[in-house]
C-alpha cells in the first residue's frame, strides 16, 4: 500500500509519515503543489492525503488536475476545522474524504484505512496490463502470463511509471523523478540502464518499450513479428 503525503508544515507530514508507517503503508512525502502533480502523473499510488493550503500550486488545483487525468485515486483533504467553504470546494473538487487540522492520528489512520478498503472493495482494478504484462499495484508484483517475475525495486518503478501510461510518452525527466524519490544518488545514464534491463525482460512477453528521440520513453506492445 502506497500513499502520497502532500503537506508544507514539516512537523505535520512527519507525524503523517509516522502514521502511515504505523499502518504498514508505505509513503512519500512531497511538500509543494507543483512536486504532487509530478508524482501523481507518473507514480503509482493507493491514495492521497492532499493539503489544501501549498505552495507553488493549491491543493484544489492538484487535485482538479488529477482527476483530469482521469484518476480514481483516493483522495483524502487536510482542512483548517473552520474553513468550510474550502472543504466544499475540495470535496465538489473529487475528494473522497477531509480531515480538519488539527486531527488526532488515531481517526487519521482510520480514515486512510476506510479509503484504502474503499479503493479494493470498489470495482477499480489495482492492477496495470498491457498484453501479457500485469503489475499488481498494492503487492508491486510483476506477472508475465500470470507467472511472476523478479523485478530489482527500481526496474519495477520505472515499469509502473510506464504502465500508467501506456501508448504514451512517459519523459526522462518524469522516470528519473520517479526514482529520486527514494534514492538520491541516481547516476546520469541509470535510467538507460533500467529501460535496457525491462526490454530485455518483457521482449519475451511481446512488450516493447520505444525510445522517442528527445521525448522519452512509451511502453506498447511489439508487433506481430513477436508472434
Ligand atoms: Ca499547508
């Protein structure tokens, strides 16, 4: 389970950091607008607790954005207890769920765990395909004809970053963000080296990933010679 923290004031997202690890969720934390829109269109999440107050860009427009895409991601909004109108607005916006500040971890974490149960009880798949590739989202595992597959944690980042996009370019930029959110020290070519690495093992599941010179990356399945 994967959830993505949005909040500027740092002694908040550290307590949220904590009540998600509490529950056993994994979870990044990004502290402006602008890094949460990123990560959403090009990670893989099982839900958001998004702050309405953010710098470089609003929470109601992180969230409008999101949905634009096309999202059925959980949402869960962080709200001043008296700003009403701003809890309307995030709701009207496509949030599932609010939580006025200031809240008490216990019934954070029971709210995350409804949204959560919420998301796997509804009709929504947890589960990326493309052809004979499937990725299931809340276990992170790789199945290639229902078989699975050992993938290194960056290789199946940088995957799941591609298969939220299939057909789609998916740029360098997007994929190097994906992977210095947990690790820092990523060298200049590592992201060749990853998009080497998934070629060579999805070829055999007739799956291939295009260089777009100057663009970047588009997972699709290969043509009929794979056949
Ligand atoms: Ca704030």
């Amino acid at each position: 389970m994967r959830i993505l923290l949005t909040e500027d004031d740092p002694a908040l997202a550290e307590l949220l950091l904590r009540a998600c690890k509490q529950e056993g969720y994994s979870a990044d934390w990004v502290s402006d607008g602008v890094a949460a829109d990123l990560a959403l269109a090009s990670e893989t999440y099982d839900a958001l607790v998004l702050d309405l107050g953010l710098p470089r860009m609003d929470g109601l427009e992180v969230l409008k954005r999101l949905r634009k895409r096309g999202s059925h991601l959980p949402v869960m909004i962080l709200t001043a207890r008296e700003a009403i109108a701003d809890r309307v607005a995030g709701l009207d916006s496509g949030a599932d769920d609010y939580l006025p500040k200031p809240f008490a971890v216990a019934e954070l974490q029971a709210r995350l765990r409804a949204l959560v149960r919420r998301r796997h009880g509804g009709t929504a798949s947890a589960c990326l395909e493309l052809g004979r590739l499937r990725y299931d989202t809340a276990s992170r595992q790789v199945f290639i004809d229902g078989k699975e597959v050992e993938f290194s944690s960056r290789e199946r980042e940088t995957l799941s970053c591609l298969l939220h996009r299939p057909g789609k370019v998916v740029s360098k930029q997007a994929l190097t963000t994906a992977l210095s959110s947990w690790d820092a020290a990523l060298g200049s070519n590592a992201i060749e080296v990853y998009i080497h690495r998934l070629r060579r093992k999805l070829e055999t599941a007739g799956i291939a990933i295009r260089t777009v010179r100057g663009l970047g990356y588009v997972i699709e399945p290969s043509d009929d010679r794979a056949d």
